[in-house]
C-alpha cells in the first residue's frame, strides 16, 4: 500500500515519523540561516574573528562557522599589528574594531612591535553567543593536497570542511586524490562517533585548481556533503570548456552513487569562502549560504538535520517547504518556495533515470514550470531526484555575468 503520509525529508523514513509523531510537546522544527565556510586572521582571512563575526550576526544570520585552514580558534594566538606594507591588521583596523564592537583586545608590546592575541572561539561563543539568535558552530578547513606523479605531476588541492570537532584534526597524505579524501574523511567521521556526536564533512569547491573530479566525488566513501556553490571568485564553480562545473559533477557522481547501494547520495552546500572584508571583491562575504530546518538552533540539531538532507542552499530564494511523499516505487518531490515582492521563480526538477536500453545513465532536466509551489512524481527506473529553484532576481554580487539568484534542495534517492 502506498504511504500518504506528506513528511519532511528529515523523516523520510517511519521510525522518524513515528517519534515525531509520539512527543506532542516536541518543538517545532524551522529555518534556521547560516554559513558554513568563511576565514579570518586565523589564517588567510584579512580580518579579526571578531569583526567576521559581528558581519555575519548583524546581517541576521543565524550560526557561523569559521573554518580557518588546520586550525581551531583555540589557545594563543598572537597576531602582529603594523603600518609595513603587507600588513594585514593596521592599527586603525584595531581602533576602529574596538569603537564598532565596544571590545577590547590583549595586547603585548615589545620593543617597537605590537601584538594582539586573536580571540578564541570560547571568546566569541561568549560574546556574540545568543539562545535561539545567534550561534557559533566550531568548524575547520582540513586542507591537503596531492601531487600527482610524472613530468607532468601537478597539485591537487584537497579541502574539506569540518563541522561540530571538539578539536582540530590533521590533514592527510595518500596514494591519490580519492584516498586522500577518504582518510580525511574516516578522520572526521572516527571523530563523531568516538565523542557520540554528530559532525559535517563538506568536500569544498572541487574546481578550486581542478583539484577533485566528479569521479572522485563519486568515490567519496564516509562523507556525503559538497560544495555545489562557493562564494570564492576563484574556485571555478562553473567549470571551463573542457570541464564540468559543480553541478553537473553533483549530478554525475550521484549516477554513479544511487547504482551502488552502499553509498549515500551527495549533499550540495552552497557557502561564502569569505576571505576578505576589507572591500576586496574577491572573496567577499554574502554570497551562499545554507538554511537548515531543525527543531533548535544547536550544534547537534543542526548537524543532525544536515546530515537527513533537511536543509537547501540559496543565494537568495527563499523556500517554505521540501516534502517528498514516499510510496513503493514512485513518490512525489514537492517544492513549495516562497518568493518575494516582484519575484518570479521556475521551478526544475534535476535526477536521472535507469536507460532503457542498458546503455549509461545521463543526469537531465526531468521536468520545470513556474512557482512558487511544484512537485515532480517518480515512478520505477528514476535513480533520483532534487529541485533547483531560480528566481529572475539578479544576484546582488554575481560571480558570472547575468548570474541570477537560486535555491538547490537535496536529492532523494528513488530506486
Ligand atoms: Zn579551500
Ligand atoms: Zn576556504
């Protein structure tokens, strides 16, 4: 008998349903902004935490995580303030943080230098900490690399983002590109499991230097989350001539991924890669984020919301419900967005069926019309299913020309 039942996509399954159904007073879940990967003076990042922080929070926001590379903002930390060329905290940054923020910073002088000790993550969950307001998740770019071997050999950034450690964890060393995202993968996944907590690996920008390929994405063994959009200017989200850009290779390595059934589908995150607050359009803050439906705004609720797949990225749609109505077979995706004063949006319907002839599997537009509210039914054969979302709404800092603003659910898994 077909399931009616209309669930969130966290309770795909019944036993979800059925404990959500059982708690009355179980708080109701909602959407809760944030981003996921943005840099600071803890590493390459040109600003104080502090001031990347209050960017976020005032611009309502909902967590943050700063993800300096192979580092968490623990201990000390002292930065040089100076006037030289080159110098990426000045003096008048340091006045100026201080009047804005009404903080003040541990200073040290020696001689004619100037240190000041960057604030710690305690230091900021503290500060700009606020129940049901504002919430800090802690968070690490893991950043390796593999050369590939020959006269040709070349190096392959490797980055992956780690959400909700309790302490950093190193990059890793490897045979090639996937073995080296695998171990750095099992690292944060040996990490949750021997703290009993849930965590978030999201393989960041794979274009960034054609660092991972689609192939490689494909093999990804622990880890279920990339990077389908990166703010970075840099990253090569769109691919070149000869390449795919990232949402073709999402769609390319979950073909190969729903055909194996020991391997999840892949998640798509879109995020800032923030580096630069300072007016350099590079890597400016704003452009990606995520919305994730959880009952609390708690480390532990987000994360476990992201890892059911309850959560889109967006560079501006706003959307009010995912559901997918799951029966034997066949089952229905259904957006339901929520657009804005002027806002026109279409709705398309991504995934890829089994060919009938045998032949290979090619991702494809299964189905579009207008919003604000569409659904896209499968039946026997789809492989999966998710839903882009564009709005005829131009990005407000596009990173290509005519760059429009759009919304990417997550897909569902249909054989
Ligand atoms: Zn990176
Ligand atoms: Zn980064």
């Amino acid at each position: 008998m077909r399931l009616r039942h209309r669930v969130a996509l966290a309770a795909g399954c019944l036993a979800s349903l059925a404990v959500a159904t059982a708690t009355p007073e179980a708080k109701e879940s909602r959407w809760w902004k944030g981003n996921t990967h943005t840099h600071t003076l803890w590493s390459d990042g040109d600003a104080l935490p502090d001031v990347v922080t209050a960017w976020y929070k005032r611009r309502g926001y909902h967590f943050l995580s700063l993800t300096d590379h192979n580092v968490l903002q623990q201990g000390d930390t002292w930065f040089p303030v100076s006037e030289r060329a080159g110098s990426r905290l000045r003096p008048e940054q340091v006045t100026a943080a201080a009047e804005d923020l009404e903080a003040s910073f541990e200073e040290r002088t020696s001689g004619d230098t100037r240190d000041l000790r960057l604030s710690r993550l305690a230091e900021l969950q503290e500060r700009f900490g606020e129940a049901g307001r504002f919430l800090m998740l802690p968070g690490e770019e893991v950043t390796s690399s593999w050369r590939s071997p020959g006269k040709d050999g070349r190096g392959h950034p490797i980055h992956v983002n780690a959400l909700g450690l309790t302490r950093p964890l190193p990059p890793a060393s490897g045979e090639s590109v996937v073995d080296v995202l695998n171990k750095v993968l099992s690292t944060i996944a040996e990490h949750g499991d021997e703290e009993g907590l849930a965590t978030v690996a999201h393989l960041n920008h794979p274009n960034f230097g054609w660092g991972v390929t689609w192939e490689d994405m494909a093999a990804m063994r622990r880890g279920r989350f990339f990077e389908v959009y990166n703010g970075h200017r840099s990253t090569n989200d769109l691919g070149a001539e000869d390449r795919p850009g990232c949402e073709r290779m999402w769609d390319l390595a979950n073909v190969r991924r729903a055909l194996d059934p020991t391997l999840p589908l892949l998640y798509g995150v879109a995020t800032d890669d923030a580096h630069h607050y300072s007016g350099n359009p590079v890597a400016a803050p704003g452009r990606a984020w995520i919305q994730v439906r959880a009952e609390a705004l708690e480390t532990q609720a987000l994360l476990r919301a992201m890892n059911a797949g309850d959560f889109y990225g967006s560079t501006g749609v706003v959307l009010e419900d995912i559901a997918v109505d799951r029966g034997d077979g066949v089952g229905t995706l259904t957006i339901t967005a929520a657009p804005r004063e002027g806002e026109e949006l279409t709705i398309e319907f991504w995934g890829a069926r089994r060919n009938a002839d045998g032949g290979p599997v090619e991702p494809e537009l299964l189905g579009s019309g207008p919003g604000p509210e569409l659904n896209y039914t499968w039946t026997p054969g789809h492989l999966f299913v998710r839903a882009r979302v564009l709005s005829n709404l131009p990005h407000p800092d596009p990173g290509s020309p005519g760059e429009v603003q759009a919304a990417w659910t997550q897909p569902v898994r249909a054989n």
